[in-house]
C-alpha cells in the first residue's frame, strides 16, 4: 500500500469506501483520520494543515487531492450509492406497512350463509270470488277474460250412396209489371232459356212496383226452387229464369226471376252424401281452430303480469248450422259455428307470494328463497267455470338460505380467541361456510370493539 502525496494532482483515492473529489481536512495539522482502501486494510495518515485566508477555512481544490490509500496493483473504481435506493424502498414499506395497520380492520370474517333444499308437492286454489291472496290458506284470487267469434268452414263429405236427386237452389222474383201484387203458388215453374224447368217449393207473394223520387222500383221476394227432374244437369250456374204459365201474356217480360248462386244436389246413380260423421267431425275441427284464435285473442287482453295456464280456458259453443244437413246429397257440407272463449287468469306475483311463503314457514329459523321464479312449477289440477274455481297443483323445488346478521355476529365475538370462535361458528345455525382473515397475521384474537372486525356476507 502506498501513502499518495497531497501534491500528485488527478489522483483518485477511495476514503471510507467513496471517491472524494474535495472534502475538508480537519483544522489542525497531525489529526488522525482512518482510510479504508480498496484492499479492506486501513492506515493512519496525516491530514494537511488548510491555508487560511482571511474569513476562514478553504476547500482543497480538485488539483490537490486528499489524502488515501490507493492499490499499488489496480486502480480504484467507484462504487454507485444503491444504498440509497434501498433505503427509499424500505421506507416506502414502512410507511405502507404503517397505514395498513391504521386502516385495514385487524379482523375480516367472511361468513356463507347455510343453503337447505326443500321439493314438495302442494295444492293452491283460485277463486274469481276473491280479491285479494291469502298466503296462509293458499287462495289466489281469478279474473275471467271473454272473447267470442263467428266461424264458417266447407269440409268433404264423405258418405256414398246410389240415388236420383233433383238439383236444389234459390231465385229472387221481380215484379216490374204493375203496383198490384202478384201471387205464386207452390211448384210454380221458372224456366231457363235452354229449356230447364224449377219449381218453387212454397207459395209467395210479389211486391208490386212502387214509385220513389220519380224511379219505378219493382217489388222483389227470394223463393227456393227444386229441378223438375233429377240429374247433375241442373246443376246451373247463375242465370234469368221466366215464368211458362205468364206465356204470350205480358206479364212473361214484366214478371221474371233470377239466381245469384249456383245450384247443387243434382245428381243420378252413387253420389256423395253428408253423413252424421262428417258433421260430428267438421264441428270438431272447427272447434279446435275457434279455441286457437280465441285463445289468441284473449291472451292479447290479459295485463301485464298475469298468467293464463294451459287448461284454464273453455269453449262454448252457442250454435251450430249446417248446410246441406245429414242425409243430403252433397259433395261438402258447411258448418257454421258461434261461440266464445272463456280463460280463468290470475297475477304470477300472487302465485310466487304463496309458494314463497310456504318455503320460508317449512324453517324455523329466518330465510331467503334463491331464484323465487324457478322454484316451482305448476299445472292446473282442475277448473269449474260454472263456480269461478281453478286447482293448482305445484311442485316446489326450491333453495332457501339463512340469513346473517353481521353486526350481531361482530358483536358476539369481540374478545374472543381464535379457537372460540370458530367453535361458536360451527354451532351457529346460520353459517354454512366462515372464512377468518387477521391483520397483521401474528394476530389470533378479536377485537374488544365490533367495529374493527368486519364481516362480509358471500352468496352461496
């Protein structure tokens, strides 16, 4: 090791571990001072005295380097100050680690509320004589909605038989001949111009003209008429008809007769006939497409948050017309049917009120049903439109929970150890799962203060 003198300029020396690029030696000459050098040993040298000038000491300059102990084999490097930078770091953790304390509470208890099944079947009633539930009984109260609709509908007949049936049909009689009525017994002819004779199948009287706002307006009546012989020739289309017995007399152009619609039921050897069967059956099928699209209508009534159940709604029927009726011939038969709907409904909140109530009375200890809307399903048992009165039948399946107090529970716990408290926990009804989390971790007993012990409730 070699001693460097104070007049070798440029000279870095490491003093206490540091490159120094100025310091100030002590006021007198000969004080000691330890070096540490590179090489870990230390040696005694001797400061320099400062030269004064006037107001003081003064700072030996950069030429003049202090004294050291420098390696005679390699030369000194500086070390960086990372102590520095460590020291920071530790005091943010300090400083971190202090609020921590200050406002984190020293205890968090994270407590699962106890889950219980319960599945069962029950019986709830409907009655439209009621207006509000009873949750004990299980009494709902009903409403009655109403829609109603005409149909009409041709189907196939299905019948066979051999028969020789004269073509059926309907004119209408206009009188332009005079004011005067004019009388028409029953089988009065009406012939076409092609030669085809009908006869009326009862008596009628024309209406005479009558004169409004200057017009001659005829006098008019509608009569049935039969074809004078049988076959699937008079089975005519529309057309203008005259009357045989008015021939070469003026009447024959004043009085006449018309058809709108064309004739049926002519017919010779094996034709269709309408049978009790295809009535029996088109009623039935138009019942079905009555109760579709009155159930449709009726659904569009109801108010939000009512529930019409299959099986709560009814047809009846106020009447039925067929035409041709059972027996005729015929290649359809038309059935008209009148009618209304009638649907029993109730509010879904009443339903899911009673239900959710019977749940909650089968604990004995304070309860919350999870997912109330999924836990239970229900059908109609049986309806009674005559009294007002629907039987539902329900199946419950439902989850229900406990329900924790987390203040009292803090509470019952202050200045408990851990070991107590977990044990009173295991005995507490209430509490499926507990979670005990202290701060700091060295910590094993409760406050004496319910505030510092902070409890969370977690959704099973």
């Amino acid at each position: 090791m070699d001693i460097v003198p104070p007049d070798e300029k440029r000279s870095k020396v490491r003093i206490l571990g540091q490159t120094q690029r100025g310091i100030y030696p002590p006021e007198s000459s000969g004080r000691r001072v330890i070096a540490a050098g590179q090489s870990g040993e230390s040696s005694e040298i001797t400061s320099f005295p400062l030269k004064k000038s006037g107001k003081g000491r003064k700072m030996i300059k950069e030429d003049v380097a202090p004294l050291g102990i420098i390696s005679s084999t390699q030369p000194l490097k500086p070390r960086r100050r990372y102590w520095w930078y460590g020291a920071v770091i530790v005091g943010f953790l300090l400083i971190a680690l202090a609020i921590s304390l200050v406002a984190i509470k020293p205890v968090r208890l994270i407590i699962t509320p106890r889950v219980d099944e319960i599945k069962e079947e029950i019986r709830v009633d409907g009655l439209t004589s009621v207006t509000t539930r009873d949750l004990r009984e299980k009494v709902i109260p009903l409403e009655v909605l109403e829609a109603s609709k005409t149909l009409s509908q041709e189907f196939p007949a299905t019948g066979e038989e051999e028969r020789e049936l004269k073509a059926l049909g309907e004119i209408t009689v206009v009188n332009f001949f005079s004011s005067a009525p004019q009388i028409l017994v029953r089988t009065t002819r009406f012939e076409t111009a092609d030669g085809k004779v009908f006869r009326s199948t009862q008596s009628v009287t024309v209406p005479g003209t009558t004169l409004k706002e200057g017009k001659v307006i005829p006098g008019e009546i509608r009569v049935g008429v039969m074809a004078d012989k049988p076959g699937p020739d008079y089975n005519i289309e529309p057309t203008t008809f005259h009357l045989p017995g008015f021939k070469g007399g003026a009447k024959y152009e004043k009085i006449i007769a018309r058809s709108e619609k064309p004739f049926h039921g002519g017919a010779k050897g094996k034709v269709k006939i309408v049978t009790a069967s295809d009535i029996s059956s088109a009623t039935d099928r138009l019942k079905i497409k009555m109760t579709e699209e009155l159930s449709r209508e009726v659904r569009s009534k109801m108010l939000p948050g009512f529930s019409l159940l299959d099986g709560g709604m009814e047809l009846r029927v106020d009447s039925i017309e067929t035409l041709p009726p059972t027996g005729e011939a015929a290649d359809a038969v038309r059935v008209q049917l009148k009618g209304r709907l009638l649907a029993l409904v109730f509010r879904s909140d009443d339903l899911r009120e009673v239900i959710e109530r019977f749940i909650l009375d089968s604990f004995s200890e304070p309860r919350r049903v999870l997912n109330s809307q999924d836990s239970f399903t229900s059908e109609i048992e049986s309806t009674d439109f005559s009294k007002g009165m629907l039987a539902l039948n329900i199946l419950v399946n439902a989850r229900a929970e406990t329900i924790v107090d987390g203040e009292l529970l803090a509470q019952k716990l202050t200045g408990k150890s851990e070991e107590e408290v977990i044990d009173l926990l295991r005995k507490d009804p209430a509490v499926g799962k507990a979670k005990i989390i202290f701060w700091p971790p060295w910590i094993s007993t409760f406050p004496q203060d319910s505030k510092d012990i902070k409890v969370s409730i977690k959704e099973p």
